[in-house]
C-alpha cells in the first residue's frame, strides 16, 4: 500500500514538473490587438460586413485578412481610427 502511495506521489511530481517545463518553454503571447479592435467596432453585429458579427470582424482585422470599409454602421472617423491603429499596431510575424 504504501509502495503504491509513494510510486503515485512520484509519477505526480515527475508528470507536473514535464508540464511545468512544456508550459514555459511553449508559451505564446496572447494577440491583444483583436479585443481592442471589438471594443473599437460599433458592436451591432449585423453581419452587414460579411462576418458574422463584430468579433468576426475584429478577428479578420487582427490576422490583417479584414477590410474596415465593409463595416456600414462604422462612422468615418472610427474607421481612419481602426486603420490607424492598425498601422501603429501592425501583426506579429
């Protein structure tokens, strides 16, 4: 019984310390850049641009397929702000 404890206490700490090790040497930056572009957008989520909704929409914009000028409920100057953004926050390579 006690051979059984100990050998369960051991497989825990080698599994934990394999992920441990694999957490910090495969971590990845989360890409901000999309929720800041949804709080940018008007928030209807029409579909009017082809996307579905404003997080499909800010999602196109942060991986650079996106075009803000599909966006009809958009005022003129949110959208020369969400492209300027974008030039001042370009994607990661």
């Amino acid at each position: 019984m006690i051979k059984a404890v100990v050998m369960m206490l051991a497989l825990g700490a080698i599994v934990g310390l394999v992920l441990g090790f694999a957490a910090t040497k495969f971590h990845v930056e989360p890409d901000h850049r999309e929720e800041e572009l949804l709080a940018m957008l008007p928030g209807y989520n029409c579909g009017g641009c082809g996307y579905p909704g404003c997080s499909g929409m800010a999602a196109a914009l942060a991986d650079g397929s996106g075009n803000i000028d599909k966006c009809k409920p958009s005022k003129a100057d949110v959208k020369e702000a969400i492209k300027q953004y974008l030039k001042d926050h370009p994607k990661e390579a």
